[in-house]
C-alpha cells in the first residue's frame, strides 16, 4: 500500500521533453519550480499521486556504468543528496530524450519531484517521482462581468488522468529499489514499453502479484495448448480446467502447488502433464518456480477476463460456461453430419 498523507514535495522540476526522432526539441529548466500557493501544490500532488493504488511494484534490473545515463544512477545519486536536484532532474530528461525516437511518441512536460516521508508497505521513507504528460485536452473559461458573460477556451492537464509516471521508494536498494509504474498512454504496440523498459530499465519485482500472474499465465496456456482436442480433450473438459484454476485463486489467500494439484489437477496423469508444462515453460519465459506464495487479488482480477470459459461455435454462437460441467454434453448428429452440444439447466432467467 502506497500512502502519502504525511509525504513533504521538497523538490519540483519541469522539463520539456520532444519527440528527437521528429525533430522536437528538448527545454530544460534552470531552477526548482515555488508554489504559488498550497491549492496548486496540492492539486499537483493530486495529479501526480491518486493513480498509484495498486501492490504491483517493479524494480530496476541492475545499474550501469556510472559514465551512461540511467534512471537507476540518477535517483541513487537524489538518494544521496538533493544539492544537485536540477542538474541531475536534466540528465534524467536528456536520457528520455533520448529514447523518444518513435514517430508515435508524444513530446511533453517531464516533471521530477523528491517527497520526504512517504510510506509504501507500512515502511517510511523518502520517494523520487518521474512524471510525464504526453496529452492535452481543451477546457472551457467562463467569466463573468457584472451581469455580462464572455466564454473562451484553452489547453490543458487533465489531473485526473496521469499519462506517464514513476515513484522510486528508498528501500531495497540491493534488489533494485520497490517502484510503482504508471502508463495509461501504451496502447500503440511499437512504443508500448518505451516508458517502462527503454527509459527506465525496469522489471516486475517478484512478489505475490508477480508469482500469481506468472502461475495463472501457465495454467492458461496448459489448458490452451496442451488440453485440446488434438490431444482428445474435449472442449468442455479443457473449460472446466480453466474454471476450476481461476476458481482456486479467487478463493485463496495463499497458494501451494500440492492443494493446487489435489483441488484442481485431481488425476495423476494431468498432474504429471502440467508439472512436464510448467517446467518447460518456467524455462522458456526464463522463470524460477515457486510452489508457495501469496495470491494477490490485483493480479486476480487482471488475469480472470483471460480464463473465461467460452465455447466459440463457427461465427453464430457463444456459449459461456461457469460451473455445472456435468450438465452439458457434447455429441455428434450423424443425420445432420454436424456436432452439437445439450445443455442441461433448473431455471430460465431473460433480460427485455
């Protein structure tokens, strides 16, 4: 859990930082930014902080060579001391620069913050944040003259939508520092990870959401590719697979591969076959097993839309499946030369 209620914003910069591969330029600023007043500070940390809520945490994979630009250098030179806060907030920007070569990345303002005593995981400590908008949208102004009106419009932040951004806490830092990555703006697949891997060099940090996901990703792909009716699975039994593994995880608080194997696998030749699997594919994807973890529920809830069990027949029907296998039935219509299946049921709801 993420909480700054008690955090101080010490420092504040703003950069511009273009698109190099179009030509965009890259503006630097030369000082921190002063706050006015406290509703715009606070309406800057409202922006900045509200979409951090998640027990998703990455870390960087390791630190370079001090003479190459790295995120991972420069905020382990802010943990250390602030009295160059501009200068190194500059080569932060430069390296983002530097990465913004596709045509479909946008330029825009890249903000660094430092925040004295956040708390992340109930443990307090100093944060660095790397923000960046990348989106404009057009407001209206009304102002009012006695009993007169005159409208105008203008461009500006969204605050309840941050594009891009990034806290660093100062804990772990043998492990890569504990981060927390957002990025509402990736939906164009060449530059999806330009944020995540190409500026910051960072990985999902092994934890209950990593080991979960990775889990849930595997019995996916068991029942997808080894549960087929190539291998004289039915489709209805390769569903109940499915149903039954997001049904596991729903329902624990913590996994272990032997209740798994009890619960959901059942038979021993399933069993061996998922264990031969997940084997193959903890080595391909280059994953370490782990048979004991905590089940987080983000990664639950991320991961369930993946496993639902739906039988796709031709192009005119869908048939959803929840639970109750046992009172479906699968055939073939010798007459007809056509396959079918008989669903059995107790009541009929209809939505008008």
């Amino acid at each position: 859990m993420i909480d700054f209620s008690r955090a101080q914003l010490t420092h504040f910069t703003v950069h511009f930082v273009g698109n190099k591969g179009l030509g965009e330029e890259l503006t630097c600023s030369e000082k921190v930014i002063e706050f006015k007043d406290d509703f715009v500070k606070e309406t800057v940390l409202r922006y900045f902080l509200t979409p951090f809520k998640t027990d998703i945490y990455y870390q960087f994979k390791g630190k370079v060579d001090i003479s190459l630009a790295s995120v991972a250098n420069a905020t382990e030179d802010l943990f250390t001391s602030q009295k160059s806060f501009v200068d190194v907030s500059k080569q932060v920007a430069t390296h983002l620069y530097n990465q913004s070569m596709h045509p479909k990345i946008n330029g825009g303002e890249f903000f660094v913050c430092y925040f004295k005593d956040a708390m992340v995981d109930g443990e307090l400590c100093d944060a660095v944040g790397y923000f960046k908008t990348e989106n404009k949208e057009t407001f209206l102004k009304v102002y009012q003259h006695v009993d007169e009106f005159d409208v105008d419009c203008d461009n500006g932040i969204n605050i309840n939508k941050l594009d891009k951004g990034c806290l660093v806490f100062n804990t772990e830092k043998k492990k890569g520092y504990k981060m927390s990555i957002v990025d509402t703006n990736n939906r164009v697949a060449e530059c999806a990870l330009y944020w995540e891997e190409d500026f910051l060099n960072a990985v999902i940090k092994p934890n209950g959401y990593y080991h979960t996901k990775n889990f849930m990703d595997t019995s996916r792909g068991f029942c997808e590719e080894i549960l087929t009716e190539a291998n004289n699975v039915d489709k209805k039994d390769q569903m109940m697979m499915l149903n039954k593994s997001a049904s596991y995880f729903k329902e624990k608080d913590n996994f272990n591969l032997k209740d798994f194997e009890k619960e959901v696998l059942v038979q021993p030749e399933i069993i061996e076959a998922f264990n031969d699997y997940r084997g193959d594919y903890n080595k391909r994807l280059d994953l370490t097993a782990i048979d004991e973890f905590e089940v987080s529920q983000t990664a639950v809830k991320k991961n369930a839309k993946y496993m639902k069990s739906v039988v796709k027949l031709d192009k005119n029907f869908h048939i959803y499946i929840h639970s109750k296998h046992d009172y479906v039935e699968r055939g073939f219509d010798e007459e007809r030369g056509l396959k079918y299946y008989k669903l059995f049921y107790i009541n009929e709801e209809t939505n008008n």
